[in-house]
C-alpha cells in the first residue's frame, strides 16, 4: 500500500510540474507568432520610411538639376531684386 500511495504521489507531482512547463512552451509558440508579424510590420514600415526617403531626395536632386536654368531664365534673380526695391518699413 505503502509503495502504491508513493507512485500515485510521484505520478501527481509529475503532472503539477508538467503543467506550467506546457503552458510556457503553448504561450512561447504563440508568442512568437505575434513577434514574427510584428517584425513584418516593423520591416514594411521600414520599407516605406526609406521609400519616402528616396523620394524626397529625388525631388530635391531634380529641384537643384532646375535651379541653374531658372537662374538662366532669370526667375530667381527677380525675385531677390523685387524683394531689395521693397522700402523699409
């Protein structure tokens, strides 16, 4: 009887101990499913960030490619003299 309530009491603790080991191992799978998409989402804004990024300094390359043949033309030296014709207030 002895030996009988001894296995019963080790078969317990087993399964006690058991318990937090499969929920920890359940949380973590799940978890890092939750990691790997927000990842991805970390990556695409990423991905945009540095799209965006491009894009300003494209607009301002051709910006600077036009401002030598609006200085030509004369459009930007019109203006720097109509701002000195002003009268100081």
């Amino acid at each position: 009887m002895k030996t009988r309530h001894i296995l019963m009491f080790a078969t317990a603790a087993l399964a006690v101990a058991a318990i937090p080991l499969a929920m920890a191992q359940s949380a973590g799978q799940s978890g890092g499913q939750g990691q790997a998409q927000e990842g991805a989402a970390a990556q695409r804004h990423a991905d945009a960030q540095a799209q965006s990024e491009a894009d300003a300094r494209a607009q301002r390359r051709a910006a600077a490619a036009q401002k030598p043949k609006a200085e030509r033309e004369g459009k930007i030296g019109q203006r720097e003299e109509e701002e000195e014709k002003k009268p100081q207030r």
